[in-house]
C-alpha cells in the first residue's frame, strides 16, 4: 500500500488557484515565485483586475498541496480569504516559474 502511496505523491500534476483577499500590494506574485522554487514547481503568478491574484503550477503533486498550503497565509501583510483550488493534468509546458503581466 505504501508503494502506491508514494507513486501518487511522484506524479505530477497541475493546479490552478484563484487566491482572494487583501493578495495585492503586499509581495504575494514576489513570494510565490520564491516558494515555488524552493518546491521545483513550474509555472506562473499574475494578479487579476479584480484584486486576486491567480496561479498555474506543474510539478509533483505532494509538492504542489505545499504550495496550495502556502497560498491560504500568504506572505505578511497578506490576509487571504479564498483560495480556489482545480487540478488538472500536467502538460509540463512550463520551464520556470516567473510572475506574469
């Protein structure tokens, strides 16, 4: 049983978050990347004209609920309410992670 559990946390997978609260003005897309990263997560991080911030990351999936875990804080000064979580399957189109405009 432990070999299957360990195969699901290798695969990889993608996320995509919609992150809502005070998540503007306050490093989240600078902080994201750096955890990011640190996790060997690929992707990108934009904010949103209606003041969220959104997130589309590929990598192994114990990595990626890291990073989902992360997200629900934030950095300081951050007060998230929301985060909106849909996995999809990876297509590992991505080489970085890096914040998009």
């Amino acid at each position: 049983m432990s070999v299957v559990k360990m195969e699901s946390l290798e695969k990889t997978a993608r996320v995509h978050l919609q992150i809502r609260g005070r998540v503007q003005g306050v490093y989240f897309r600078a902080s994201t990347v750096e955890q990011a990263q640190r996790l060997g997560i690929t992707g990108w991080v934009r904010n949103c004209l209606d003041g969220s911030v959104e997130v589309m990351a590929d990598g192994k999936k114990a990595e990626l609920e890291k990073l989902i875990g992360w997200c629900r804080k934030g950095p300081s000064g951050a007060l998230v309410k929301e985060v909106q979580t849909e996995w999809e399957a990876s297509t590992e189109e991505f080489y970085n992670f890096s914040i998009k405009r």
